[in-house]
C-alpha cells in the first residue's frame, strides 16, 4: 500500500504525467482507498511542491507540470469515490477580471485548489463586474478568486469588491487576490480578504478561510 502512495507521489512530485493515470489505476485495482490516494499521495505531493516553490528549489513550469499530473490522477480517482464525489472543503470561483486574458496563473491555482480538496468553478478570463456579480449571486461561493497580470487591470478587483458590498453580498463571500502585479498592500487597500503571492500560498489561504468557517 505504502508502494503505491509513495510512487503515485514521487510520479506527482516529478512531473510524470505520461504515467501518472496508470500508477493511480494500479493503485485502484490493488484495493488501495481512493480518499488515501488522493490526501496521502496526491495532495501530499502538491504540498511538497508547494514547499519546494516557496523555497526556490523550482519555478513556475515545473509546478504548472506537477499541477497537470495531480489533476490527471484526481481524475482517475473521482469516478471511484462514494457517489462520484468526495467532502468537499468548500466552493470557489476563479476568475481573471475584466480587460486581462492571462489565464495560466489562475489555472494553476484552480489545479491546486482542486487537489486540495475544493470544489471549483473557473469562470476563465476578461470577466466583467456584472458577470462576476451574477456568477456570486448563483452558484453562492465561499471564496472567490481573482487573477489579474496585468497593472491596468488591477482596479476591476476593487470594483469587484465595491460591487458586492453595493449588493449586499461582501459578507457572504471571502475574496481572495493574486496575480504578478498584486501585492499584499494592495490586497489590503482594496479591501480584499486575502492575496496568494504564489499558488500554494492561496491553496493555504483557501484552507484557513475553510477552517475557520467549520
């Protein structure tokens, strides 16, 4: 049992994508639980990714590829989980706002997030404060998350907020912030809940904000 987690992990950890699907099935057929393999070895590599990203030891391309080969295992595992679906931490909404088209970023994120145990709803990119707006009032998110990459770009997020507070909505969502331009003073100016320098930054976030809303 221990084999599989620890090579499911190492594969999450180096990239292998082109493997990772077949580790995670041989791992399913041995009689391995689902929930293991995912908090012992999928998510348990992302952290060790995460870490290894804070501390320099990698950068943004192998993360993206270590993000890529959890999501490709996690999807191996999800039709195997009591009733297709697990606990979930919570619901989030990704997004990049208004004006900015930059997408990897988010994505990462929304990988990780995934990982991690949230339930996920990426809106994708050049959202308006109305579409924002409507998408909160539907699907009714713990956190929502905005991307932006662009400087010109970073006063939609301030909208964004002003909006929901105009709607009555501010107290019923945690905000959260990240993108390259961004920055925890801004966050903060702006009245956000929370800014991710990086994607294992927000996915620690994310958790904190699930923590302390059970």
């Amino acid at each position: 049992m221990a084999d599989h987690l620890n090579t499911i992990r190492d594969a999450v950890i180096g990239g292998k994508h082109g493997e990772i699907k077949g580790l995670v099935q041989q791992a399913l057929d041995a009689g391995l639980d689902p929930g293991a393999i995912i908090n012992d070895a999928l998510i348990a590599a992302m952290d060790v990714v995460g870490k290894d990203f804070g501390a320099g030891k990698i950068f943004v391309p192998e993360m993206l590829v270590s993000a890529v080969t959890m999501k490709a295992g996690l999807d191996v595992v999800k039709p195997r989980l009591a009733g297709g679906e697990r606990q979930s931490r919570g619901t989030i909404v990704m997004a990049t706002v208004k004006g900015d088209l930059h997408d990897i970023g988010k994505n990462l994120v929304s990988m990780m997030l995934e990982g991690a145990g949230f339930k996920v709803m990426d809106l994708g990119v050049d959202l308006s404060v109305e579409k924002l707006i409507d998408q909160v009032k539907s699907i009714q998110p713990d956190i929502l998350g905005l991307s932006a990459l662009l400087t010109t770009t970073m006063p939609e997020m301030q909208k964004v907020i002003g909006e929901l507070k105009t709607q009555g909505l501010r107290g019923t969502v945690k905000v959260l912030v990240g993108g390259a331009p961004v920055d925890r003073a801004f966050a903060e100016k702006i009245g956000a809940d929370g800014y991710g320098a990086n994607a294992a930054e927000a996915v620690e976030l994310a958790r904190r904000f699930a923590a302390a809303k059970a």
